[in-house]
C-alpha cells in the first residue's frame, strides 16, 4: 500500500495508539503478496525493535504483523534471529544516506539462526519501507547466514518523488 494517509492512520494508530488488531487487517493484504516460493519453504521473520523500544511501547508491531501472517498462511515465525543490538534513534525525518548509517551494525544474529537460515526463503516484515536502509541490513545479515533468498514485505511503502 502506498504510504498516505489511511496507511500513515494506521500504522500510527498500531504503534502509538495499541489498537493491536490492526496487525490482522495489515498482516490480510501482506499475506496475499507471498510469493509462490516462500509459500514452499518461506520462514517469517519480523524486523526487530530493540529491547527499550519493546518495554516502552509493549510490543513490535512488525512481529504482530508477522503472527498474523503466519496464521493466515500456515508459514512459520521465527520471532528472535535477529536482533537489534544498538537502540537507534527513530529513522522518521532522516534521509537515505543518515538512515543507512544509523541502522549500520544496528543488527546481529541470535547465535541458533544459522541453521535454521540455510537455504530457506526468508520472509522479513516490517510495517514501513521508507527508503529500503533497514531491510536491507537485515537481509544483508540474513544473506550471510545462508539464506537462499530474502523477500521484503510491507504494510506500506513511502513514495519517491519518482514514482
């Protein structure tokens, strides 16, 4: 979903409001964009907050997302291989560039994620692409790791001046 303000509603009302059944309409239209390989060996993996951020708000919500996803695909989550180790700032406001080096070693693997990334598809959620800096850390990682591939799925995507 384009990131305007129905989607900007929501996601504010999930983060900062804890209407939690938003996950479920958000997780409705990110379920239906799996693709046909990650619906064969597909592992759901949300990006992580870090721990502060959990205690403050009381959730992730892209793991919220993530449950429901596997709940209406049947795939399995797998809520604690990554890990945000650095607590960042909130990235809103921050250009391509400072977004990239503020999440730069912002992320780790739990040491049991190795095995359980080899060779899979991985599914990272997330419930806002902006300009691409997060997941691409975490698919980097995820890479590493040896996953065979790594798909991005959010509720909503932030528009470039281009599109």
């Amino acid at each position: 979903m384009r990131y305007g303000e129905v989607a900007r509603t929501m996601a504010h009302r999930l983060k900062y409001a804890r209407r939690l059944s938003l996950a479920r309409v958000m997780a409705a239209h990110v379920a239906r964009l799996v693709s046909e390989q990650g619906r064969m060996d597909g592992l759901l993996v949300p990006v992580p907050l870090h721990r502060w951020r959990i205690w403050s708000r009381g959730f992730n919500q892209s793991a919220l997302i993530a449950a429901q996803v596997a709940r209406l695909t049947g795939l399995p989550i797998e809520r604690d291989l990554l890990r945000r180790v650095r607590n960042t700032p909130p990235l809103h406001g921050l250009g391509a560039r400072d977004r990239v080096r503020t999440v730069r070693g912002a992320f780790s693997l739990a040491p049991r994620a190795r095995p359980k990334l080899e060779g899979r598809t991985i599914i990272l959620i997330d419930d806002i692409w902006t300009t691409g800096a997060t997941a691409t850390a975490c698919a980097r990682l995820l890479r590493r790791a040896g996953a065979r591939r790594v798909e991005v799925l959010c509720w909503a995507r932030v528009s470039s001046p281009e599109d």
